[in-house]
C-alpha cells in the first residue's frame, strides 16, 4: 500500500479538513509543508499547475480539492464514513456549504473586522451585533 503524503500549510482551513478527515479515519499519513502564498515551485511541479492548499499525494497519483480527497480517503478506509450510507447527498451538500459559502464569509470576516458588523448592521441589534464581535477576538486569540 501507498504511503498517504499531505501537502499543506498550518493555518490553511481546507487543509485543516484534510487533517481533520485524516484524523477521523485513524489513517497515518506524511507531512509535506508548502508556502501559504506563490511561488510555490514544487508544488506547481508536482500537481501540473494547480497551486491550492491542500494536495494528497498517493504513490504517482496526485488529488487536488479537498472533495475529491474525501472521496479518495473513504475509498482508502471506508469506516468511520464521511458519506454514511443513505446520506451521501446530503454529506456532499454540507461540504459544498462550507467549503463555499462558509469559507467566503469567515475569510471575509477573519481579514476584514468591521465586515462582521456590516453583515449584520441592518440585522441585528447593536448589543447583539457588540456579542458577536467580542466573540469573534476571542476566537481569533484563541481564547476558547
Ligand atoms: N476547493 C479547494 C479550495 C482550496 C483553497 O482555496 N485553498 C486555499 C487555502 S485555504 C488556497 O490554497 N488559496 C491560495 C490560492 O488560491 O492561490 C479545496 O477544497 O481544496
């Protein structure tokens, strides 16, 4: 069997979901550390081209995109599943959600700390609104 070598970066939140799925199924796998921003010279060697974090290398074949990982690692080790049986649509559903409209806004929120208050300014009330960005510096210091 094919050693499982991640490629990534600590703070990178799609290569924490390829950790974390990692984690989930028990699997052991390498570690290769790539820059968070370009030039990324290896790893555009190594993929063809696509430059994102995170890439799953197995053997000679290269998966980029974290949903086409999952799918990869539950064919690697199907228990614990991340598609349980009968909700497989609604897995990938969920997936999609994060990885797409959940990821914009929490980049969005974590680079830009007055879109917090934008978003929700015609929303909620402004004690609400004061929780949440209190919320959100604890978050992001870790204090949790
Ligand atoms: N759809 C991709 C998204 C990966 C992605 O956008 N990764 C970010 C880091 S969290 C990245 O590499 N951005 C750098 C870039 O777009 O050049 C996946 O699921 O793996």
């Amino acid at each position: 069997m094919n050693e499982l070598i991640l490629h990534h970066y600590p703070q990178s939140p799609f290569a924490e979901k390829a950790r974390l799925m990692l984690g989930l199924k028990g699997l052991s796998w390498h570690s290769v550390l790539i820059p968070p921003v370009m030039p990324k010279p290896d790893l555009l060697a190594l993929t063809g081209g696509y430059r994102r974090t995170s890439v799953l290398q197995i053997g000679a074949d290269i998966y980029c995109d974290t949903a086409l990982i999952a799918q990869r690692l539950e064919r690697e080790k199907s228990v614990p599943a991340l598609f349980p049986e009968g909700q497989e649509a609604v897995a990938a559903a969920l997936a999609q959600f994060g990885d797409q409209l959940l990821f914009q806004h929490a980049v969005a929120i974590n680079f830009q700390p007055h879109a917090l208050e934008a978003l929700f300014a015609r929303r909620c009330s402004p004690e609400a609104r004061r929780r949440a960005l209190s919320l959100r510096w604890r978050w992001r210091s870790g204090r949790y």
